[in-house]
C-alpha cells in the first residue's frame, strides 16, 4: 500500500472535499460542544463513516500500518474530523483492531481532547469480546488509566467499560466497573461526573441488584448526577 504520508494526505483531501458550508459562528458554537482544541468542519457523522469506509476497504491495511497511520493522524492533527475518520478507520477494521496493543490506545489519547475526542476512539470500537479476550492485559491498562493525570485517560477508563457491560455479564467487567467508579468519584469535573453516570448505568441490564445495593450504599460519595440517573435508570429503564 502507499506509504502513510501519502493516505494521511489523502485523507485530509477528501475531509477538505465534504466540509460543510457551515459560517464560523456555527463552527464555533460546534467545537465548544464538542470541547476539542481543534477545529472542526461539521461535516455529518454518516460522511465520516463513509469516508473511513472507503479508505478501509481500499488500502491493504496490516496491524504495523494501521497503527502507524493513526499514529500519524493523533500526532498531527489539527481537526476533530480527523481524529474522527481515525477513530472510524480503527472501527472499520475488527480484525485488526481485536490486535491492537492497548499500548497504542494509550498513545492515541495523549493527543486526545474533550470528551468527543475520546468516546469517539472508546465507545464503540471495544467490545466485551475484545476486552475478555485480553483480560490481564485491559484489566492492568484500564487501571492504568484511570490513574492518569490525563482527565482525558481517566474519563476512558471508564467510557471503554461501558459497552461490554451492556454486551457482557462476566463479573469481571463489573467488578472493574465499580472499581473505577471508587477511584473517580470524587472528582468534580463534568467530564468525569457525567462518565461515572454512563458507567453506572451501562450496569443495569445485568448487574441490576448489584448496581441497586452499591447505589444506596454509596449516595452520599456519589457525584449527584450519576446517583441521580443511575437511579432513575434502575427504577425506569430511561436515564431522565
């Protein structure tokens, strides 16, 4: 396959080809949600997929080169389309992502920022599949992260539990889910607090007495709005 400079250009290409005609107020308002330092084109969700596809499927991608060209794409880039179609690329290929060294992962992150940043590499890409299969290894890297004086690496912690407990009821994904809630539940920024919230209700479709009798146990050390959620989700099935 072509060398990664030369995807990685073709890449930044096509993004500059499907950018939308979006004015800059609208870009603005758009990165603060999103809470990157990077730019951003607002192109649509679906046409990031599209593209991630189409580089995916034309490039003979093994594990080395995958992981050298997002290693390239993290490290340089200056807009959050492009750790998007990363992220998408990663996920497009499952075979090579079930590879993947967390080692790399960790990587990625250092260059991640803003809560969309990371749940765009984390939350779907890693299945309870990839997780189980892997178990010593994840187990020793979640923790790690959750240590991290990266509020980005902590708040992955626990955003890469979240769907393999909704997949999986191995109570080892619990018991580390809970483990990680204990290590950042203290902690007052929103983008951990909303995180514990997300983890904690990921658990109620198999650990529904579990998470019931840790809730009551621990209300007074929960941030509000996780207790507050998990709760209505135990009770509802819905978050609000």
């Amino acid at each position: 396959m072509k060398n990664n400079n030369s995807v990685y250009l073709e890449i930044l290409s096509e993004i500059k080809k499907i950018s939308s005609k979006s004015n800059p107020s609208q870009r603005a308002w758009v990165q603060r949600y999103l809470g990157t330092n990077k730019s951003t084109s607002c192109i649509k969700t679906g046409d990031i997929q599209k593209l991630a596809k189409y580089i995916s499927k034309k490039y003979d991608f093994n594990k080395n080169s995958l992981v050298d060209l997002l290693d390239s794409i993290y490290s340089k880039a200056t807009s959050f389309e492009e750790i998007a179609i990363a992220a998408s690329i990663l996920g497009a290929l499952p075979k090579i992502k079930s590879q993947i060294n967390p080692k790399s992962l960790d990587n990625w992150l250092s260059y991640t920022v803003g809560w969309a940043e990371v749940d765009v590499l984390c939350q779907s890409n890693f299945t309870a599949d990839d997780l189980l299969g892997n178990w010593s290894k994840w187990q020793i890297f979640l923790k790690h992260l959750a240590k991290s004086d990266n509020i980005h690496k902590r708040r992955a912690s626990m955003v890469l539990l979240c769907k393999s407990l909704r997949q999986s009821e191995d109570p080892r994904l619990m018991e580390l889910a809970f483990e990680q809630v204990e290590k950042l539940k203290h902690e007052k920024e929103i983008l951990i607090t909303k995180t514990v919230s997300w983890l904690l209700r990921s658990l109620v479709k198999f650990h529904p007495q579990k998470l019931s009798e840790y809730l009551k146990n621990n209300q007074n050390t929960l941030p509000k709005i996780a207790y507050r959620e998990a709760s209505k989700k135990l009770l509802t099935g819905r978050k609000n």
